[in-house]
C-alpha cells in the first residue's frame, strides 16, 4: 500500500516535469549547455559530481536500482492510478518507461519518507523562472486534488536553499490521503539553460522532518 499511495505522488511529479514545459526541439542555446550527467551509488552513498553532492542512505532506508524503479511506477500505474480514477497521456507513459527521468530514488518502505532526483531537458525551460515552474505545478497539483488525495497549503518559499552546488527553489505542500492522514510534499527545483533538476523529498508516517532529510544531503 505504501508504494502505491507514495509511488503515486512521485508519477504526479515526474508527470509535472514533462507536462509543465510541454515539447519543444533543440536549438543552438540547448545544446551549448551540457545534458545533465548521472550520479552513482558507492555503497550507502549517492555521488552526484554533476549537483555537486552526497546522499548517505539512512538506516532503514532502501535505494532503488533503474530496474526497481521501471517496477515500482509499474506497479502505480498498474494498480494504483485507475483506482484513485487518474489517467495520464500517452506520451508521460511513454517518457516515464523504464525510469530514465529518474537520477536516483530512495526511500524508507515502511514509513513513506522518499527521496528523489529527476531530471528533464527541454528548451523551454529557458522561458521561465523556477518560480513560474513550481506556479504550473500547483496548478496541477489543485488538478488533481479530489481523486483520492487533497493537495492544499501551497508555499513557495521567499528564499532559495542551497543543495550541493547549486540553489533550490522549494514548494511546500500538505497531501491529505483521508480525515487525519497527512504526509508533507516538498519540491526543489534548479533549472540551468533547459536543464530542469527536481529534487522531490515526500515526508511519510515517520519522525523525520525537512530538516532532517536535508542534513542526508552533504
């Protein structure tokens, strides 16, 4: 049940950041700035050269391979979207296959705390500011509030926060699953020319607070 309700959450964002920039091909400006390159895990620990930062894996927490993470939206989309009524276009199906959006994604299966690190390349995201980004995904999240969860309290925070080597503006959201049963969504997004980087920390049933799973960041 836990990785249907919050594997859900994490289609809804990966769907944002396809949906929210649409389809637009390269120019001369996209290609001068380099495709975002993937981190790697050295045992407990994710090493992201590229974002200039570390994840150290809590006790309890499992790290997710790309074949694990193809299985987990699987099993989402196979189970856990038709029963919330939610339907997504053929080209997000299509985009999402096999995960490559995803640069990693941890999470702690009993509680629901996750973490994750998506990337998206389209030049439109040259048009915008990270502010006018995370705009369109409350619009979507207000979309999608009444099938099966409720999206309210949307912040977008007055002041960036620094992740690795860059600066993250963060929207803070509470997701109500039903009466008395909360968890926090928090979306930090960076973009650099077309590149689109989310970091997406969903806050569970557990003690951990943002603070908390920022301080995994070093």
């Amino acid at each position: 049940m836990f990785k249907k309700v919050f594997g859900l959450v994490s289609i809804v964002m990966l769907s944002f950041v396809i949906i929210a920039c649409g389809d637009s091909g390269a120019n001369d400006d996209e290609t001068a700035t380099p495709n975002p390159t993937r981190g790697i895990w050295d045992g407990d620990i994710f090493v992201s050269e590229y974002l200039g930062l570390e994840f150290e894996l809590p006790s309890g927490w499992s790290k997710l391979d790309d074949d694990e993470i193809a299985e987990f939206i699987g099993v989402v989309f196979l189970d856990g979207a038709p029963e919330m009524g939610l339907e997504f276009p053929d080209e997000v199906l299509e985009a999402l296959e096999g995960g490559q959006f995803h640069d990693m994604l941890a999470i702690h299966p009993f509680e629901g705390t996750n973490v994750q690190i998506i990337f998206e390349r389209n030049a439109i995201a040259m048009l915008i500011s990270e502010e006018e980004y995370l705009e369109t995904v409350v619009e979507q999240f207000e979309e999608v509030s009444g099938l099966g969860m409720e999206f309210r309290d949307f912040e977008i925070a007055s002041e960036p926060t620094t992740i690795g080597n860059y600066d993250w503006q963060l929207l803070s959201a509470v997701i109500e699953l039903g009466p008395g049963i909360e968890m926090e969504s928090h979306t930090f997004v960076s973009i650099q020319g077309p590149n689109i980087r989310v970091i997406t920390i969903t806050l569970g049933f557990g003690s951990d607070t943002l603070e908390d799973v920022i301080s995994m960041f070093n």
